[in-house]
C-alpha cells in the first residue's frame, strides 16, 4: 500500500467516522440541557427521563432497522440519510415551542444515532485492510468521544448566556451535520457491498485505490462468503449457525450499557452536584470526563491491533469494576471532599474508554459474516440502545429515590460495578480474539459454514 492508498483509506475512513463525531455530539449534548428542558417543559421525574431517553428510543429504531436499508441501497446512501437526520434535529430541538415537537426532533436524532452506530462501522470495516481495520474502525469510536468532549465543552461555554442557553446547545450540531452530509458525496461505495450487487468492476476499482495488494483474490473471496446467502435465497439470521455470533453481539453490547457509561454521559452535571459539586464546576468537571475519555481513546486507538481486543476487555473490566466500586463508597461515606467523585469517575471514564468504548464497534464490525452483517450489527447496536435507553429512563427516579442524593448514587453505581465482575468473566472466558484476521477468516474461526 502506497501513500496514495493510505491518503485515500484513510480519507474514506475518517468521513464515515464523522457521523460518530455527530453520535457522540448529540448524545452528551442533553447533559447541558436536561434540567433547563425539565424546568421549561415542568416535567416530573418521570417524564423528565422519557424526556432525556427519547433520543434513545429513537437510537433502538435506528440500529434495528438500519441493517437492511444499508444492504439495499448501500452504506454509502445510507450515511447520506444519516446527515439529514442530524440536521434536521438539531434545528428542530433547538426551534421547539412545546413539548411533543421536541420530543419529536430528539428521537429524529436518535434515528441517526442509531443508524450511524450500524453503517459507519459497517462501511470502515469493509473499506479497511485488515491490517489497519482495528485503527480505523476505532476512528469511529475516537470521533464519538471527541464529538462527547465538543459537547460538554460547548454546553460548558454557552451554559452562562441565559435562559435560552439550551437551545444553542441543541442548535449548534446543525452545522458539523450539514459539513457530513456534503463530505460523504466524495466517498466511495463499500467494494464489499459492490461485490453483494454484482457491480464486480466498480468493486475492483475501489479495492485498487484501497490499495488491496490481490485484487482478483479479495474479490472471490467476498464473493465466496457471499455465495451462500445467494444460494439459499434469503438469510435469516436467528438460526443456529449464527448462535455464536449472536451471543458475542447481545453480551457485549449488554456490559457496555451496564456499566452506566451513559448515565454518566447524560446526567454528569447533575452526578457532581449530587456530590456537592457547585453547577458551574459541574459543567467543567463534565468536561474533565470527557478529555479523559478523549486521550485514552486514542492510547487504547494504538493498542487495539497491536494488543488485541480480548486484552483490552480484560484490563478494562478490571479498571472499571475498581471505579465504579470506589464511586458507590464515596457516595456511602458521603466524603466528597477533594472532588473525589470527579477522580474516581475519570479513572471510569479512562477504563472504560481503553476497552469497551473503543472495542465494541470494532468487535461487532468483524463477528458477523458478510451475508448477514448488516442485520448482525443491527441486533448489536439494537442491544446497546435499548439498555441505554432504559439506563437513561431510570437513572433519574433513582437518583431521586431520597431527600439525600447520595443514596440514588450508592446503590446505582455499586449495580454498574457488580456488572462489571460479569463482563471481565464474559471477555475472559468466551470472548474470542479477532485481531489481524481478515473478516473472511473471522468467519471460519467462528466456524460458521
């Protein structure tokens, strides 16, 4: 592969990976804004939580029914989509007069989230030589977390302009959204999905500025793992020779969600004034969680080919379950005093970031085959937002659960914390190793036929 071919990988890789930057922007952006839409709306704690979970909700619908529009109309057209989707959101939450028009565009962005989680990884790792596929996958990941920090940082910067404060922090995604839309135009069509609809020389085209070293091989080897959904018509994907690929999927994108990473990416404001934390300060502790996220995302960006993903799950459950742990003590003890909440919840945020976050989109990418990877990672990304999505509903009424906040907190982090003793089982026992394995060989490892 010569620079040309990196240029262009990489180029093809990082436009996919902006509808993360997009994914990750509008998930944290409610963390600024929540209280200020619970006020403005006069929302009880429950409905205040429909309110916050209604992206989410949308999030479920987009990764379920992604799958399938990626396969007929090609990743490519599908991202396209996904910047409308962003766009439309962003202007229509930050222009909403009453309650259901919001709650409306909100779930519209959580379409796109929803849907960005399925085709971007889906379109990086069918771009990617499979030496490099680890990296540039997790340039989705990367973007995610740098599109969380912008957030935080944004609401940080506009939370002091006044009442309508919440509005500029829905509104300003409108812009990166219409960026991704044009930029997307200026990429190719997955050779993978090429290959799936017979457009063979479009294919070979794409796989020469890719940089593929045997065109003619990688082609009959798509076509090989292709040839069995072509033989038996249409492929479902609950059936027993899937059964493998299904459980990795369902597991993996459970423990992300129980670890109560988005309950600290939507409510961390409202975490450390639980602790005491003054609102301002929140705001900026808020963003100290996302830096951390950030830099370690990029550290575990280098490590994930090199080390492999099985490791990182490992150390990651361990830093993890030790976090979250030491978060529920300190809620117990009520000794917040030196911001120990803020400390105890980087070290979360960083573990988290060094395994799961930078894994499971990668993961999901790779386990399924190619005549059913679009509904595979449909059904991962399904998993990992209807857990966030009910996390989200109900971290509130717990937090709520006493006069003293400290009491939602103990309990609710200590759940995320046993959880984790559950996830370093699952990536120590069953999960498998899939790095530097092309996705064909994945494939017969898994011994799926």
């Amino acid at each position: 592969m010569n620079n040309k071919n990196l240029r262009y990988v990489f180029f093809s890789a990082l436009v996919a990976a902006l509808g993360g930057f997009l994914f990750g922007f509008d998930t944290a952006v409610i963390s600024g804004a929540e209280k200020s839409v619970q006020e403005v709306f006069n929302l009880d704690g429950f409905w205040h939580g429909f309110t916050v979970a209604i992206a989410l909700i949308g999030t479920v619908f987009g990764a379920l029914f992604a799958g399938k529009p990626a396969d007929i109309l090609g990743r490519k057209k599908c991202l396209i989509a996904i910047g409308i989707l962003y766009a439309v959101s962003a202007a229509g939450s930050a222009l909403a007069g009453t309650w259901l028009p919001f709650l409306f565009y909100r779930f519209i962005g959580g379409l796109g989230v929803g849907a960005s989680s399925v085709v971007g990884p889906m379109y990086i790792s069918e771009i990617s030589p499979a030496h490099l596929r680890g990296r540039l996958v997790a340039l989705f990941q990367f973007n995610v977390v740098f599109g969380i920090l912008v957030s935080f940082f944004s609401n940080y910067l506009l939370s002091s302009i006044g009442e309508n404060a919440w509005r500029w922090m829905f509104g300003v995604e409108f812009f990166p959204a219409t960026l991704f839309f044009f930029l997307v135009l200026m990429i190719p069509n997955s050779p993978r999905w090429l290959v799936r609809k017979d457009r063979i020389e479009d294919a070979r085209k794409v796989l020469e500025l890719v940089g593929e070293s045997n065109v003619e091989s990688a082609v009959k080897d798509i076509a090989h793992s292709l040839q069995a959904a072509a033989d038996s018509g249409a492929v479902r994907l609950f059936t027993s020779k899937y059964r493998l690929p299904i459980m990795l999927a369902v597991l993996l994108a459970t423990f992300n969600q129980l670890s109560g990473i988005n309950a600290l990416m939507y409510y961390a404001p409202r975490i450390f004034q639980m602790a005491g934390i003054e609102k301002d300060a929140s705001f900026l502790q808020a963003v100290a969680i996302g830096l951390t996220n950030l830099v370690v995302t990029i550290i575990a960006m280098s490590l994930i080919d090199r080390f492999g993903r099985k490791r990182l799950m490992i150390v990651g459950s361990i830093g993890t379950c030790f976090a979250l742990g030491m978060v529920s003590y300190t809620f117990f003890t009520e000794s917040f005093a030196g911001y120990n909440i803020l400390i105890y919840l980087m070290i979360f945020q960083g573990f988290f970031a060094f395994s799961q976050g930078t894994v499971i989109w990668v993961f999901l990418a790779e386990i399924f085959p190619n005549r059913v990877r679009g509904k595979g990672q449909a059904l991962g990304s399904f998993t990992h937002w209807a857990w966030a999505a009910a996390i989200s509903w109900l971290f509130p009424l717990v937090a709520e659960i006493s006069e003293n906040p400290a009491v939602g907190g103990r309990y609710s982090f200590l759940f995320f914390s046993v959880m984790m003793v559950f996830q370093l089982i699952f990536a120590w026992k069953i999960m498998p190793e899939t790095k530097g394995r092309t996705l064909e060989q994945i494939e017969r490892d898994l011994k799926i036929s």
